[in-house]
C-alpha cells in the first residue's frame, strides 16, 4: 500500500509498500474509525475536529422553613444540579479521542440534603441539631450519537488476554500522534459515585459573660470507583512505531487490565468540642475552645480491615527485610 500523496506531506523513505493480501484484520478494524477527509489538504490539515458541543444544566434549590409553637424551628432545604456533555471526545479524561463516530457522552449529579431542629429549651439554653446528606454520581457512557459498530470490538480478531469487559475497542497510540495517525480510544464506560452522611449537634448555654457551646460530629463517607481512578483500560492498549508494521500487525506494545476492580471506599470522622466566649469587659473579648477529632483510616467494605492492616504491617515488614545486610 502507498500513502497517499499530499503536497503538504514530507516524502517517506526505507518504508515499503505492504500487499493488501498481508493486511492485518486488526489494523484494517482500526484504520475503518478513521474518518475520512472532511476539509482541504492544502492548508496542512485533512481532517478537522468534530462541530462545537453544547452541555446541558439543571440546577433545583427548595428550601422549607416551620416553626412548631414557639420554641421550636425546623429547616429543610435540598440542592440538585446535573451537569450533561454530549458527544464528547477527549474533553475530560481517560482513553478517547476525537472523533465523533466514537464519541462519548458524560453525566454528573450531585444532591445535598440539610435538614435542622432548633430548640429553645430555656431562656438560657439552646440545641441545634442537624442532619446532612449530599452525593455526586459521574458516568461515561458510549454517546447516543456515535456508531455503535465502530465503539464496538467489531472487526478485531485477536483473542483478549482476559474475558471481555468493556466492550469496547482497544485503543491505539495513547498520548502520541504517530505517522500522521492522531491516538484512538474509546474509555466507556465508566461510572464513580461518592455519598456522604453527617450528623452534627450543638448545645448552647449563656449566663453572665458566658456563652458556652458543646458538640459532637459525625461523618460517614462511602465511595463506588475503580481501582485505576479515572479510565477503563480492560478493552486493551496497542502501540505501533511506522505504517507498515501497523499494517502487518507487528504492533510494539499491548497491554490489558484485567478487570476495573470496582474499590467499594469507607471512611469515619469523629468529632467533639467545647467553646467558651467570654467577654471580659466592653473592649476585650475571648474565645477559648477545645476540640477533639478522629480522622479515621479508609477502609475497603469488602475487604476486612484486619486483613488490610495485617498487609500493610506484612510489606512493611518485607520491606524492611530487603535492607538487611
């Protein structure tokens, strides 16, 4: 095969011409989600990057305030917002590229819920409490606008290291334009998702020059991600160093990751405090506090943190092990 001629292109040497009879099937599976030409070679560029991509938002606010009798208050007040880009390419982040037939579409929710009591329990003593819950959800999907075959593994017939997951095609010179060939990938899909629950409570006491206040806090956080943090690389990663080997299938590198290995997070924050607010005379005032917190270790909710404590203090042990003379 030879490249086709361009004014613009340097010609090309000690790279031979391959018979389409020794055409790899996977190199031809990847040229097909090439596009072709969409503009005039004459400028330097054949191929220019997809139309301009509009994103959606929606964001909600309600907020409900009540006094029950005259002693107590409650407040509610709840936030939405939902953020969409459609047909995407590498916009974000992780495996892509840029080419609308296999572009992407991406969604992030987040909610945050608040809800308060207040009780005036004495002329002199009050107590808040207060529940929160807020989470943010990320997806990475396959876009309703790209071709389905060509987001596909189809036309690709070697055999995968491990049983397919993504489905997706493999992606092809990651980070690197060579030979003229801008990278492909195709990342989805991809799904994260973070909630967080709190609880806090406040006690609030005033006599004399005093206004003391005492508390506790609590925060559970739980988290769905894979492994890697930010891409799906299970669809596998090929690399080629000229024309002719792409076309021959004699690619430089492959890899392929197992499984995203989805890491179900856990973490616990604790907290207790004390303040005082003390008005010494009319020009001086001070604040005196003590607090006391926990700021716990994440945990796996599958694994049982035993056996997670247990690894760490093993490849500390072998570590240090290694060192000895």
């Amino acid at each position: 095969m030879v490249q086709p001629a361009d004014p613009q292109e340097l010609v090309l040497t000690g790279e031979p011409n391959v018979p389409q009879s020794q055409f790899d099937p996977n190199a031809v599976a990847f040229l097909n989600r090439y596009p072709a030409p969409n503009a005039n070679a004459s400028n330097g560029f054949n191929w220019i990057n997809s139309n301009n991509r509009g994103n959606t938002d929606n964001t909600q606010l309600y907020r409900w305030d009540h006094n029950f009798g005259s002693k107590y208050v409650f407040f509610l007040r709840y936030i939405g917002m939902t953020q969409s880009l459609g047909g995407i390419g590498c916009d974000i982040f992780g495996i892509c590229d840029d080419f609308p037939s296999t572009s992407t579409d991406w969604t992030w929710k987040g909610q945050n819920v608040i809800a308060k009591v207040s009780a005036q329990l004495s002329p002199r003593l009050l107590n808040d409490f207060q529940f929160g819950y807020s989470n943010n959800a990320l997806s990475y999907v396959t876009s309703s606008s790209a071709d389905p075959t060509l987001s596909s593994r189809a036309g690709f017939t070697y055999t995968e290291l491990f049983p397919e997951t993504s489905g997706s095609f493999p992606s092809l010179n990651q980070g690197t334009t060579l030979d003229g060939f801008a990278p492909l990938g195709h990342g989805a899909p991809f799904r994260n998702r973070t909630d967080n629950f709190q609880w806090k409570d406040d006690l609030a006491y005033a006599f004399g020059k005093h206004n003391l206040k005492f508390g506790g806090f609590m925060r559970f956080n739980r988290k769905k991600e894979p492994a890697n943090g930010g891409t799906n690389d299970t669809a596998g990663q090929f690399s080629f160093n000229t024309f002719s080997d792409l076309l021959l299938g004699n690619f430089a590198t492959y890899s392929e990751e197992e499984t995203l290995n989805p890491v179900y997070d856990r973490e616990r924050d604790y907290a207790l405090y004390a303040q005082d607010t003390y008005k010494v005379s009319q020009h001086l005032t001070l604040d005196l506090g003590l607090r006391y917190q926990i700021l716990a270790q994440i945990f796996s909710a599958t694994v049982p943190r035993f056996q997670t404590i247990m690894g760490i203090l093993s490849r500390a042990s072998a570590s240090r092990g290694s060192h000895k003379r």
